[in-house]
C-alpha cells in the first residue's frame, strides 16, 4: 500500500481517473492535483485552471456534507442533489445546451437523499434501436407508504435522449419512472438504504448487465449492511409493468385503466420511430399528462436469487467497486471492493453454489473515518482512494501475504495462484497456466508439494503452566492434535486463538500439532501451522540437579584444595631441602678456610 500524504490546509474531496494520460485527479477545496498512476507517492502536480471558472450553483450542493449524485457523458452532465442553500429543493437534470429537469412535485421527489447516477448503454446492442438509459439510485420517503415517513431506497430511469415535452413537461423529463428497490436482510421491519452503486457493462447484451449495490439497516437495534446485485433485464421488466395511482382515500393502487399509447414502458425506439415519435418533443399530451401523474411503478426490483450476495454485521458498508478477474480456467469472477464507516477495505468473493466470503481486509487509514471514495484503474489493477488528508493506492494483485503454497490454494483468492517453478505466490492476472496452480473451486492443497516440518523441542516442568504459541498468517479457524489422542484437550488444556497454554502431567509429554481448519464444499482442508515435541521433568528434577551440582561443586573444590595443599607440602619440603644443603655447604666452607688458615 502507498500513502501520500497532503498538508494541512488541503481537504481532499474526490477522485477521477484518468487512465488515457496515466493520471489520478484528486480535487480538494479550491484546488486540484494530479497524481501518477503508477506511484502516487512519486509526483504531484496542481492544476491551474484557464478560462472562465463556471459556477455551481444548481449542480452541486451548497453544504459539502449533503449528498448528491453526477455524472458527465460528453459535454452534459447530469446531477441530481440540493439547488438551494437550505438544501429544501432537490431536483435530477441535466446541464448545457438541452437541460431537464424533473418536476417540483412529491409524486416524483419526496425528501430524497441521492446517491448515484450511472450511464447503461443500450443503444449499441439493442435490437430495436432503443436509445440509452441513465439510472438514478437514491432514498425518498415513501408516498405509496399511507401516513406515514417510511424511507424506502429507489431506482428511477430515464431516457439519455430526452428533450422534454412540447407543451407539456416542458424541459422536464418525459421518461422519469421510479421503483421500490429491494435489498432484505436485517431486522424484521426495519428498512434497508442504499449508500452506493457500481455498474458492471456487458458489452455483448446490455440485459445481461449488473449493478452492485451497498446497503444498511434502519434498525438501531443491530449494525448491518449487505451488497445486493441487480440484473438489468428484471429492472427492464419492472419499468415495463403496470403503475401506481393515487386512490381518492389517499393511498396508492395498482392502476387498471388503459394506459395511453405510445407507452413509455421503454426509451424510443424502431417501433416508436415508425409510429412517428422520433423524439419526446413528438409525444402526445396524453401520454405526457399519464407520466406527470403516474412516476412510481407497482412492481419492486428484487435482486438476483432474491437475496443479498453479502451481508455483515458490526459494519457499515459505503462504497463499492468491482473488478472482473480472470482465473487460470478462462472464467470471470467478480471481486467486491468494499469501504467501510471504520476506514477499513473488505476484498469478497462469490463462487457459484456459494456464499460470499470476504478473502482479504486492509486498513485503509490510520483514524477512523469513512471510506467515501474508491476508483479503480483496470489496466494497472490498482485501487485508490483517499481521506481529507491522504490519498492511498493498493496493489490488487500483490499475492505476497501468502507465503506458502497451502496458503495460496486454500485462499481462493482469483487473483493469485501458486508458481511452482519461482516458488511462490503470484498474480494469474495476465498468465497462461503454464507452472502456475490455482484450486478456486474446492482450495486442493493436494496440488502443493508436501513440506517437511521439524517440530521445536520443549522442555516443560511437570505442573508449571506453560504457553505454546501458534500465530497463522490467515483468519481461519485454528485447532489443535496432540499425539493423535482423542482425549485432547484435556482440563489441563487451554485452547486460544493466539496458541495452546498447558499445565502439564506426566501423560502430556508428546507432539503437539497447531493447524488451520479451512471447509471447502463439505470438504476439510488442514494445514499445520507450528509443531512442537513436549518433554515433560519433575519438578525436584531440578532440585535434584541443583543438589547434585552443589555437591559435585563441593567435591570439585575440596579436590582442587586436596591438591593445593600437596602442592604447598611438597613446596615446602623442597625448600626446606634447600636450606639444610645450602646450610651445610656453607659449614664445610667455613672449615676448609679454618683448616687452611692453620697451615
């Protein structure tokens, strides 16, 4: 991960990719920087603005804290936010030279809170012609709910085309429709709201297209959130059904008369065209008047298998990306790229038959704050995003935390798998299979070569509590043998997550085996972590060594004084000798030179 740091008095508020120059564009509170692609930490650059400064009065909000919604298609761009200082008035449009607006009126916006725009293009795989959608994902208090606030979250659609009515809807949208989007998990009755949305185009089908949405609960009661996913023909189905009206008591119905022709079920297209409707400005007024009146449909988006892909508790989910990643057999799996309330990034992942599982979380800042921003560049595989202070970039492909081949297999991880002849743990993305190894289906470590592990020796004293630690380097579960006993652990064992803390007895003495426990489709993966062989000693067997020194100590020094003591015996005696031959020699001198004197 690379962090770039910014001064104090800059407070980062977006990002843009721009993968055509190879350029992040971090925009700030009256200024914008740019950033390398490929390092963020490496160069940074200030914009400086030319021309006339266009104001924003109109499409984005005054108060920075309030939610709002863009998107730029060419020359237009489209908004969806707060158009006055108390943030009271909030309308969809779109800027330049052919605005639109959605109507001032509830039965088309009742106190929403905006979330996302995004740009599904029809047009290029249509087979009749159908012009382009935009959809606007956002909150509203829920009309259809009688008397009562009930927030509820909604996808609205309407034409990319769209010019307004002639004499009615003038410049406002002719094709806004909206329907309830549903997400269910969490408490009983509590709603579910919708905080962002990702697109994943399919360029051959645009039916076969899918929105990814992040969502939380109302309830007070339980901190969860969920990621739904949508698949654009159901939504074409829910805006080509039947609508609701308001009945004369104040509730809202299914509507049962006839609706007028032409329908606006769907954008124009060749059969619209041949009708004479090559624009909205062709529409009748009856078909105006019927939209004005009639923007919510009955039916409800659901999303795909009717339930969420993920869901999380003691989290709030902000953002979301999704990359698509090839695996080393040619299938494409989406990996959900998650922001958390906390500051956290969650990597999650769906194998067909399964649930989501989240392979990987990293934390993004040091503080806790909201992950509000994530782009992703697909050519680099790097992902980006930023606080008000920092802008960081995290290497999707860096395969380096699993540092063994068991680790890579049983992480199921689509971005890497095993190289048998670098010996280690790389990035398909890009590869052939070459010596590559990959077991997204089941995490075979069968595949791996059998590693060969020496268990550390240890020596425990008999009932002294001893700690045996055991750290793996994943999240799963971790588990102990001892000597393949069915009697382990025994009260004499305290089993954690951190290691194995025993008081031994005498039958403890053994090898003691640390795994990690991984289930693949109700088959068990077990991988040995750290092993250690217990030797078990009395407690006096020190004591007993302690006395067995002292008294081998003892008899080493009274040796060692036995010997000095001969030592200074024999001295002695030699010196003596000395004297007594030195003594003599000196009497037989004295009598020579007497004897000689007498001469």
């Amino acid at each position: 991960m690379i962090l770039k740091q910014f001064k104090e008095s800059v407070n980062l508020t977006a990002l843009m990719i721009r993968e055509d120059i190879g350029q992040l564009v971090v925009g700030a509170k009256g200024k914008v920087f740019t950033l390398s692609l490929d390092n963020i930490a490496k160069k940074t650059s200030e914009v400086s603005f030319q021309g006339n400064v266009e104001s924003g009065s109109g499409k984005i909000p005054f108060d920075p804290n309030q939610r709002f919604a863009s998107l730029l298609d060419g020359n237009a761009l489209y908004s969806a936010g707060s158009i006055n200082f108390l943030g009271t008035s909030v309308l969809f449009q779109r800027h330049g030279l052919k605005p639109i607006k959605t109507e001032y009126s509830q039965s088309w916006l009742y106190n929403p809170t905006m979330v996302s725009l995004n740009l599904v293009e029809v047009n290029k795989t249509s087979l009749d012609g159908e012009d382009d959608y935009m959809f606007l994902f956002f909150t509203e208090v829920a009309v259809e709910e009688y008397r009562t606030d009930t927030r509820v979250s909604r996808i609205a659609r309407v034409c990319k085309s769209d010019l307004g009515g002639k004499l009615t809807l003038i410049r406002k949208w002719t094709s806004f429709f909206k329907a309830r989007l549903d997400c269910p998990f969490g408490d009983a009755g509590a709603s579910t709201y919708v905080q962002d949305v990702f697109l994943t185009q399919n360029q051959n089908n645009w039916k076969d297209s899918i929105f990814y949405a992040t969502f939380t609960s109302s309830s007070e009661l339980s901190k969860k959130s969920a990621v739904c996913a949508y698949k654009l023909s159901h939504i074409k189905e829910v805006f080509s059904g039947r609508f609701l009206i308001e009945s004369p008591t104040g509730g809202w119905i299914r509507n049962t008369a006839e609706e007028p022709s032409p329908y606006r079920g769907s954008c124009i297209n060749d059969e619209m065209r041949a009708q004479g409707v090559s624009t909205s400005l062709d529409l009748p007024d009856k078909t105006l008047l019927f939209v004005q009146k009639h923007p919510l449909m009955e039916g409800v988006v659901k999303p795909i298998n009717g339930k969420p892909l993920l869901v999380t508790t003691g989290k709030l989910f902000t953002t979301i990306v999704i990359d698509q990643v090839t695996s080393l057999d040619g299938r494409q799996h989406p990996i959900m790229l998650i922001g958390t309330d906390s500051g956290w990034l969650q990597k999650a992942v769906r194998f067909d038959g399964e649930d989501s599982r989240i392979i990987e979380e990293l934390q993004l800042f040091q503080t806790p704050q909201p992950v509000n921003f994530l782009q992703l560049s697909t050519k680099t595989g790097q992902l980006y995003s930023c606080s008000n202070k920092v802008a960081v970039q995290i290497n999707l492909r860096d395969c380096s935390r699993y540092t063994s081949c068991d680790d890579c297999l049983l992480a199921r991880d689509p971005y890497c798998g095993w190289d048998q002849i670098g010996g280690q743990c790389a990035s398909v993305v890009g590869t052939s299979k070459g010596s590559m190894i990959q077991s997204l289906t089941d995490g075979d470590i069968t595949m791996c070569p059998t590693p060969v592990l020496k268990p550390a020796i240890i020596h425990l004293t008999l009932g002294a509590a001893q700690f045996l630690p055991c750290s793996p380097k994943t999240n799963l579960p971790v588990s102990w043998r001892f000597s393949n006993s069915i009697d382990f652990p025994g009260p004499q064992h305290t089993v954690l997550r951190q290691g194995l803390i025993i008081r031994p007895s005498i039958s403890d003495a053994g090898l003691y085996t640390c795994e990690t426990t991984e289930t693949v489709k109700g088959k068990v993966h077990q991988k040995t972590v750290i092993q250690y062989l217990v030797q078990i000693q009395h407690s006096n067997t020190k004591v007993m060594n302690l006395k067995v020194a002292v008294i081998a100590l003892a008899a080493y020094s009274s040796l060692l004084t036995l010997l000095l003591c001969s030592y200074f015996v024999t001295s002695l005696k030699k010196a003596n000798k000395w004297n007594n031959d030195f003594s003599m020699e000196n009497r037989n001198n004295q009598e020579m030179s007497v004897s000689y004197q007498d001469q």
